[in-house]
C-alpha cells in the first residue's frame, strides 16, 4: 500500500499514513478520466442559445426583383441566409446537452483520477481543518505552508462552513465534501488537499 505523509496546518509532518492501493494505487485510465470531464461540462451547459432561421425572421415575403433579365442573380427573399439581416443556416435552438455514464465507469474514473494525483506528488494529507473563526488569512497561510498556494482542492469529510467560507474567496481555490467531488474538479487542481478523517472515507466509498 502507497504511504504519505500528514501533515500539520503549519506544513509540519505529524506522521504516515497508509493509502488503499484499490482507491490510490491503480493504472491511471485516461480515457474514462476524459469521458467524465467531458460529462462534467457537458451537464453544465445551459443550451440556451438560440437563433432564428430564414422562416423565423421578420419581413422578405417579396420577390425583391423579377426572377429574369436584370443581370443579378435570382433572389427569391431578401431573408436568405447570404442577405444582411437573413436569417441563419441551421440556427441553434435549445436544447439539453446531458448525457449519463454508468456507476462502474464514474467508479474507475475517480479512482483513475485519485492514483494520477498521487503518483504525480500532488496530493497532500492534512492531519486536520478547523477553524475557530471565519479566516481567509488563516486558509491562505496554510495552503502556502504545505505548498498548495495555487490551483488547490480542499476534500473535507462534511460540510465546515467556517472552512468553506474562508477559502471562497481565495482565486483558485475550491471546497469540496466526499460526496460532491467530481473527476474535473481533481484534474483541474494543483493539489489535492484532503483532510485524514475524509481520506477513510474516500476509501469506504471507492475500495
């Protein structure tokens, strides 16, 4: 079994611990990491774009001139898509761009996902997170401390809204529960923070 370190809000090593090789140990799939990244965004996009087509536009019900003998090209519209003010050739309308992906793919992308960052160096154990007031300043210097000062994730094991709160309004940082992570969101990190109590429950979930 993979082990690393945990460390202290101060970037101190505290101890060890022990990693499940099913959850953080395994060959990296791309390919399923990829599919639920694009899943991810896909089911984010609000499809709510929309344009009109020649028949949706206003006005062109005339001829704008007789269809022979005046040296132009024949015109049956002057809401032909080539016109100004035409309408548009195959105009997006709404639509919904979800798709789903079944449970055993969603499980091997985020185990795929979790064994990338740790074999990359880039997850980082926190023995714990607890704030006694709502801080930035104290989120800020621990993420600097244990070299997460960038792109960083925060995994913590439930919902700490003195935590939450504290790093929102950190550029690049985002909190995340065990239940809510999602593959983009550990890609897309720097880092991985996570706090030791939610590392055990990652495990129960993924193993």
């Amino acid at each position: 079994m993979p082990n690393i370190d945990v460390l202290d809000m101060a970037g101190k090593k505290v101890g060890e611990t022990e990693l499940s090789e099913a959850v953080f140990g395994i060959e990296p799939n791309t390919v399923v990491m990829h599919q639920m990244v694009v899943n991810y965004l896909a089911n984010n996009r609000q499809g709510t774009q929309s344009a009109l087509t020649r028949s949706e536009v206003r006005g062109g019900g005339r001829k704008p001139w007789k269809q022979k003998g005046t040296g132009h090209a024949r015109q049956g519209s002057t809401r032909a898509p080539q016109w100004t003010h035409g309408g548009v050739v195959f105009a997006p309308k709404p639509r919904s761009y979800r798709f789903s992906v079944n449970k055993k793919v969603k499980r091997l992308a985020m185990k795929s996902a979790f064994s990338s960052k740790l074999s990359d160096s880039e997850i980082v154990v926190l023995e714990k997170l607890t704030l006694d007031e709502y801080k930035t300043k104290t989120i800020a210097e621990m993420l600097k401390a244990i070299g997460a000062d960038k792109k960083a994730l925060i995994v913590l094991s439930e919902v700490d809204k003195k935590v939450i709160n504290s790093a929102r309004n950190i550029p690049g940082v985002k909190t995340a529960q065990v239940n809510t992570l999602n593959v983009y969101d550990i890609v897309n990190a720097d880092k991985l923070v996570i706090v030791k109590d939610a590392v055990s429950k990652i495990e129960e979930v993924y193993s």
